[in-house]
C-alpha cells in the first residue's frame, strides 16, 4: 500500500507571470491532499471531502465534467508521454481546503501522478511530474494555466520559497527566515469572473508579445512597451515590473529583510490592481487592514477578482494580527465568510510505502 502527501501552494509574488514565461516565487503549504491507494486494473478512488467515489476504466474512459476529470487527465497526460500505468483503488483525503485558492486542483494532479510513477516505476522525475501535471489541466480539463502550481508541489522544500524562472524552469530554494510566518487570508469572495477576465488578460499579453517578438515577459523593454498603446501596455508594463519584484524580493528574504520583502509584495498588489485590473474591493481592504495590524506586507495571491491574499508576519504576533484582520473584514463585509489558514512552508509530493 502507498500514502502520497501532496501540498498545496502559496504564491508570495510573481502574479500572471508563469504564462508569459516570467518568474514567481511560491512556497508549498503544510495543508495538503493524501492518497492512500493500492494498484487495481481499474480506478476507483474515494474522495472524502466531496463524500463521493469515482471510477472508471484506464484505458477508456470520457470526460464527465466532475473533479473525476483531474484523475483521468492524469492518464490522459501519461498516456500521451507514453506512458501507460494500470489503474488504482484508493481514498483522497487530507486538511487542503478546497476552492480555497490554495491550488488544490495541482495537489490532486501530483498526489495521482507521484503515486502511479511510484507504484508503475514509470521513470518520470519531478520537473516532469510537474509538466504532466500541467497537461492535465491544459489539454484535458480546458483551464489555461502555466506550471507554477504543479511545479511548486512537486518541487518544494520545507522552510523555503521557490525561486522559478517559468521559461528555463532553472529553480532556486530561498530560506525563509525563521521568525517570519505566513498568513492566507481567504475573503470568502467567489471568483465569478475570473475565467473570463483571466483568458482575457492572458490572450492581451500573448497577442502583445507576439507582435513585439518577444518569447517572455522578462524579455520585454521600455522601448517594446513605448511601441504598445493603452491596455496592453499596461498589461505587460505590470509583467514587466512583477517579474523585477521578484527577484528583489527573493534578494529580501535572503537578506532576512522582511520589511523590504513587505514592502515589494505592498507595491506589486497595488500595480496588479491599478494595471492588470485583477483585485476587488475585499482584497484591497485586507491589504491595507493587514499592514494597519502589524504585518510587514500583503498582496493578492492566486489570479484574483476575489479568493484569497498572502500576509506575511512576525512569528510573535501572527496570532494577533490574523484576529485584528478577522475582526476588521467582519464588521466591514458581514456578508462573507471568511477563513485565514497560517501555513507553514513544506516540502513537495512524498510517496512511502507502509504495510
């Protein structure tokens, strides 16, 4: 029998830019998906979250539009890479909330992908994990989303953010200092619009680069931008700028700085608000009612329009500050229900094997 434990992730900042070939730099979250599951000639998994249980044949199956599609885009993917992994009998369950912008759908991916490398002896290593994961959501489940999440749960390590350069995948552990915590901050917000306003903005930057001939957003220049008129040079002039944030902001927490590294985050959500047009209301006020109690900084995580903000702390008054930001948003949107998790940076999927 095998026990998988996949994350979930965090981005701390690098926002929109993992399609565009850009970097971010996420953390993986002590909340996390598990898999304990035996190989079988067909699938049946049980999800206790949900309260219900697929299955299906691995050799031949169609999509039916239930999160029983994140498995079978999972043989779906490896199939595809050559591959071809009999089938399972397990059970989901674990503490990662979902739809709690956490990237729950990534931990499941990998969770399934990590355990059939392990059970089938597939040879596939974890950047590749991290692709197929990718795969699963682009070409099966129809989400266009670049490889940050996948690659973050596969690839973390505990105590550290990840450094990714989203065109290379070149990738760069980044301890965090011991007396920093980090706070997720959900507005209890649903992202209504968000697949729309997202394929938006990411088929305006896409159409931007091609004209200007560039591969990644780390490629574009002022004189590209000079050449862009209206949205669209907004647009990449925040990918532009994020992907700068980024890399000072990972030279922040190498530093130990945290109230640079607060102030980096504080600026890239005001610029993703005011440029890419991906905040509301909610997450503004968190933003600001988080650095009014005491936080070094905040910004929006995830793709926005709702969901959820990133705050990093002190270790001594985490407790005070997620209480002050709880009360503050009550009285201010009593309409929502809200939930703050404080994660702890883990490392990526593990697969063990227990009689």
């Amino acid at each position: 029998m095998y026990e998988v434990r996949a994350p979930g992730r965090v981005n701390l900042i690098g926002e929109h830019t993992d399609y565009t070939g850009g970097d971010v730099m996420p953390v993986a979250t002590d909340l996390h998906t598990s898999l304990v599951a035996d190989p079988a000639d067909a699938v049946e998994i049980r999800s206790d979250a949900l309260d219900a249980t697929g299955r299906f044949d691995p050799t031949e199956f169609d999509s039916d539009g239930t999160w029983l599609d994140y498995v079978k885009g999972v043989y779906h993917a490896l199939r595809a890479a050559g591959h071809n992994p009999g089938g399972f009998r397990g059970e989901l369950g674990g503490d990662l909330p979902l739809g709690s912008g956490l990237s729950s759908s990534a931990s499941l991916e990998l969770a399934v992908l990590a355990f059939l490398e392990e059970a089938y002896d597939l040879g596939v290593d974890r950047t590749e994990l991290a692709r197929l994961g990718r795969r699963v959501e682009n070409d099966y489940v129809g989400v266009s989303c670049g490889i940050m999440d996948q690659f973050a749960v596969a690839l973390c390590r505990a105590n550290t953010a990840l450094h990714i350069d989203t065109e290379t995948l070149d990738y760069d552990p980044v301890s965090i200092p011991a007396d920093a915590r980090v706070l997720v901050f959900h507005t209890g917000v649903e992202r209504e619009l968000v697949e729309s306003a997202y394929n938006e903005r990411r088929s305006t930057v896409e159409a931007a680069l091609s004209r200007l001939g560039r591969d990644s957003s780390k490629a574009v220049t002022e004189a590209d931008l000079a050449a862009l008129s209206g949205v669209e040079r907004r647009r990449l002039g925040y990918l532009r700028r994020e992907n700068r944030r980024v890399v000072e902001a990972k030279d922040a927490l190498a530093a130990g700085d945290l109230d640079r590294f607060g102030d980096v985050l504080v600026t890239a959500h005001r610029d993703i608000a005011g440029n890419y047009e991906a905040s509301c209301p909610e997450l503004d006020f968190v933003v600001r009612a988080a650095v009014d109690a005491g936080a070094h900084g905040a910004r929006l995580t995830g793709a926005g329009w709702g969901g959820a903000a990133v705050v990093i702390v002190d270790a001594d008054r985490a407790e005070s500050v997620a209480r002050g930001l709880e009360t503050r948003y009550a009285d201010r949107y009593p309409e929502h229900d809200s939930e703050t998790y404080l994660i702890a940076p883990a490392g990526g999927v593990t697969v063990r094997t227990r009689e």
